[in-house]
C-alpha cells in the first residue's frame, strides 16, 4: 500500500535527486523512498546512541556517588575510633584523677588527684595543696609557671574527664 506525500522542495534538491535516480537506475520516487527510508535510520540510530550516551553518563554518576558514599563512611568510620580512643583516655585519665595520689601536709588525710589538679584543696581542711604539685629542685627541672600552667591546663582536662565519664566525684 502506498501513499502520495506532496512535499515542495528546491530545484537544486530536485535536480540532485534526479541525478541520483539517475544513477541508479530508479525512478524519482523510488530514490526519494530510499532516502527517506536511511534519513529515519539515522535520526533512530542518533537517538539510540545519544540514549546510550545518557545511560552511561548516569552510570558514571552512580558510580561517583558510590565513591564519595565509601569515602564517608570510612570518614566516619575513622572518627568514630578517634572518638573511642578519646571516650578511653578521658575514662583512664578519670579513673588515675579518682585514685590516691599523696596526703594532705596540713591535716595528713590522702588527697585525690582530682584534689591536687582540679579543685587545688584538701578536701577535709581546705589546705591549698598547689605546693605538692612543685617539682623538686634539681638539673632540668621545668620553669615553675610554665609548669604549673601545664598542670592548670591538665586539671581542666581532667574535670572534663570526670564529668564526661560515670560515676564523677
Ligand atoms: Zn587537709
């Protein structure tokens, strides 16, 4: 079954395609039936492979996706260690802070860590117990306010450790 299909086009067009008529032996209808039929062809093969090209760029993204995913939870993966080690150095530094650690100069009660690094006193008669933390005289022995800076900075940490883990106090 065929159709008419009326369609103007240039004379050049016209001129061209009778030549290739021509050429190969066909009538005009015949050639112009022929090419259409490969101009169609190509505009499905055109989409199929610009389909193919989108299919794969998605891919590509999945893939990218997939990779930055991993990525992240090794990210967490690690600070989530780091955090642990953190949680068990604040419990270790709790529990040494919670431990005896020498006695009171004023009234001879022991005195905590915590005692001598966080609150400074005796914990029954209040003494300041800053001179127990004075390191001895002696070759190499650190400068005092720097040290005892250190140890201000220390006793904080350690108040964070006790009140970070249970059983603080
Ligand atoms: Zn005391």
């Amino acid at each position: 079954m065929s159709t008419v299909v009326y369609a103007r086009v240039p004379d050049s067009l016209k001129q061209a395609l009778a030549v290739r008529a021509r050429e190969r032996g066909l009538s005009l209808t015949a050639a112009v039936v022929a090419l259409l039929e490969r101009g169609l062809d190509a505009t499905e093969d055109e989409r199929a492979r610009e389909r193919e090209g989108e299919l794969a760029a998605s891919a590509g993204e999945l893939e990218r996706t997939r990779a930055r995913l991993a990525e992240a939870q090794a990210t967490l993966a690690l600070a989530r260690e780091r955090e642990q080690l953190t949680a068990s150095s604040f419990r270790a530094l709790a529990e040494r802070a919670r431990g005896e650690l020498a006695s009171c100069p004023q009234c001879g009660k022991p005195v905590r860590g915590s005692d001598l690094l966080v609150s400074g006193h005796c914990p029954q008669c209040v003494t300041p117990l800053t001179a127990l933390l004075l390191p001895r005289p002696q070759t190499g022995a650190p400068d005092r306010d720097a040290y005892l800076a250190l140890l201000g900075a220390l006793g904080g940490l350690v108040g964070l450790a006790l009140a970070s883990t249970s059983g603080a106090g």
